[in-house]
C-alpha cells in the first residue's frame, strides 16, 4: 500500500501523519501495512500514527463489519498508538459514538477532529 506521509515532531512527541492511502484500510493485511510500512524517522525511532479518516474504507466506521474491531485490536496488541482524525458527528450511529468514547478514554487508539488534539492524547498517556 503507497500513503502520503508526513513526519512530525513537538514537545518530544513523534508522529507520523498518514494523509492518504492509494487504497482504503479494510483489513488486516492493510492495517499491518500502515503499521510498519510508515516506517521510522530518520534516526530510527518509532513514531505514533495520525491518520486522516479518507484513508479508511466506509466499512471501518459500520461497526457491525468488525472491521474496526479487528484492525484497532491489532494495534493494541502491538503496542502502537494511533490517532483517527476526521469529524465522526457525520455518523449517525449511536454505537459507533459509544465506541469513540471508549477509545478515547484508553491509551492505544483515540478518535480526534485534528492534529493538535492528536499530539494531546499522546501526550497525555
């Protein structure tokens, strides 16, 4: 999978920004793809993931697809962290929300409508 990347650093937190993806996160495969396809910065060091909503396929955010299930889990598993930005008030899904809201409230994956509130939830945990 090819992604438009950008490496960022501030206040010591490392991210790199996943701006696009030639096709959209579905499954696993995918997932391990932008874990480790990202890469590392330049002196090596391992980097949390932001990534732009338009990178993930619509099935992700149908919570009963189990999509977002399994790809989030792997991530967990292996210890990275990642930031989802978009606006997620466009889903109207009741589940959904109380899904974000779990997330938001652990250490591994957080659901934010931008960059900066990315860099706060790294930072935080």
């Amino acid at each position: 999978m090819k992604m438009a990347t950008e490496w960022i650093e501030k206040n010591g937190i490392r991210v790199i920004h996943v701006t696009s993806t030639d096709s959209p996160i579905r499954e696993r495969g995918d997932a391990l793809d932008l874990m480790f396809g990202c890469g590392a910065g330049v002196d090596g060091a391992r980097a949390d993931l932001a990534v732009d909503e338009s990178c993930f396929h619509p099935d992700f955010f149908r919570l009963k697809s189990g999509v977002a299930g399994e790809i989030l889990q792997m991530f967990v598993n292996y210890r990275r962290r990642m930031a989802i930005i978009g606006d997620f008030s466009k889903f109207p899904s009741d589940n959904l929300r109380a899904f974000i809201a779990e997330c938001n409230r652990g250490r591994h994956i957080f659901f934010v409508p931008g960059l900066e509130a990315a860099f706060e939830c790294f930072g935080r945990v």
